[in-house]
C-alpha cells in the first residue's frame, strides 16, 4: 500500500519503453489504494498514419440533392462551380439532374439559362459516354451565378414534389442505369440538350425538352431503371409535342 502522502508521480516500468515501441506499462499511485498498471501511449512518429478522406457520397434522392444545394457557398449568390462542388466531382446523376431540374423551375427564365444549362447537360453526358472518372466543367461555367434567395425559394416550393417522388422511386431493373446500358439514357440527353439553345425564343420548348432530360437524369440517380425506360417513351414525346409547337 502507498501512504497518502507519496507524490502522485508515473515512472516506466524498468525505465524503458514496451518492447512495441509505442507504449509501456507505468506505475499509478493512487490514494489509499494499491499500485495499479495502465496502458498508456506514447506519443510516436512510428504510430501517426495518413489515411485517405473518406469518399463524398453522392445524393440518391432528389430530397437530398435539395438540401446539398441550399447548403453550397457561403455568399448571397452561389456559382455554378459551388453548386457541382457540393454535388460531388464524380455525381454524374446528380450533375446532370441539377440543370435539368433548373431548366423546370422559374430559374429558367433567366436570360440565357437555357443555353448554360444545355451547355452543363452536353458536357456532363458526354464526360459519361466516354467514361470518365470526374467531371469536367470550363472556368466561365462555373463562374455563373445565383441568387441565394431564388435557390432557397425553389428549393423550398419543390420539396413536397420531390419527397413524392422519392417514394415512388427505388432501385428497379439497375442493370439498365449502368454501362453499357446506360448509354441508352445518356445519349437522348444529349439530342435533348443540343436542341435547347436554338429553341429558347420559343416559349416553353426548353422546359419540355429539360423534362425529358430531368426523368432520364432521376432514373441514372436513383438507379431506376423501370422509371429509364418510361422516360425513354416521354422523351419522345417530348421531342414530338416541341416540333409541333415550331411547326
């Protein structure tokens, strides 16, 4: 036993370091109670190890893409270049839903946001097509911006569509939403997009046009691929409902 008055003090046991390196085994006084071991570390340059951030999980739902969107930047306008960040680089889905989803909304009134907007589509789908890991966007892109205000208005006025049709989508037929099926997919969106630009002087063609490309961008997403193939036939209604409005 130690007396209540020995100073609180820890030695090594043996005066060396365990055999690990890393730790040893010292002695603990403690009052009016028997000597005690604990393990304690020593603080090594052996024991530090890197480890690789843990992967950005890309959304899955649109609720969740929502919610990624109202939390980009930190300003009271938000670029482009913000809102693909918090995506994630390697969301191919998402990244093709998000101006889709735009082209839709009353953002689409915005001069000239057909025309990025197609622009973001193009280069996102054919960076799917030919397989690339990461998406690729130029600078002048993803310098665009937003007001925050308008991206929290719509935001907030498509959360009760969007938690809807989270329930009525889930993984079906996935093979589909993968390559080489997925080209299916991919590939009308670019018809789609490269149709928007020349077409925006005609009221309401872009919105049509971005619809097919929004179901066609949810199915990649939620790897739907009962809810492709449905889009699939829309989109080409959607292509014959735009030539009859021209013509």
């Amino acid at each position: 036993m130690l007396s209540n008055t020995t100073p609180a003090r820890a030695e090594s046991v043996n005066g060396r370091r365990a055999s690990n390196g890393h730790s040893a085994l010292i002695r603990i006084p403690t009052r009016n109670r028997p000597v005690t071991r604990r393990l304690i570390p020593y603080p090594s340059t052996a024991a530090v190890r890197e480890y690789p951030l843990p992967k950005r999980v890309p959304p899955k739902t649109l609720t969740a893409i929502l919610r990624t969107l109202q939390g980009a930047g930190k300003r009271t306008t938000v670029s482009v270049g913000e809102l693909t960040d918090a995506l994630g680089s390697r969301s191919f889905g998402p990244l093709l839903l998000l101006p889709s989803m735009i082209l839709i909304t009353p953002l689409s009134g915005i001069p000239g946001a057909p025309t990025v907007g197609a622009i973001i589509i193009v280069l996102v789908a054919l960076q799917m097509v030919v397989g690339s890991n990461k998406v690729w966007l130029p600078e002048f892109i993803r310098k665009r911006t937003l007001r925050r205000t308008k991206i929290d208005s719509v935001a907030k006025r498509l959360k009760p569509a969007a938690r809807f049709i989270d329930r009525i989508t889930s993984r079906r037929l996935a093979f589909l939403t993968h390559r080489p099926f997925s080209l299916l997919l991919v590939i009308p969106c670019i018809v789609l997009a490269l149709a928007m630009p020349p077409l925006e002087i005609v009221p309401m063609t872009s919105t049509i046009l971005a619809s097919g490309v929004f179901l066609l961008a949810l199915a990649l997403t939620a790897q739907d691929g009962l809810l492709g193939l449905i889009a699939l036939l829309l989109t080409v209604g959607a292509v014959v409902l735009a030539l009859v409005i021209i013509f």
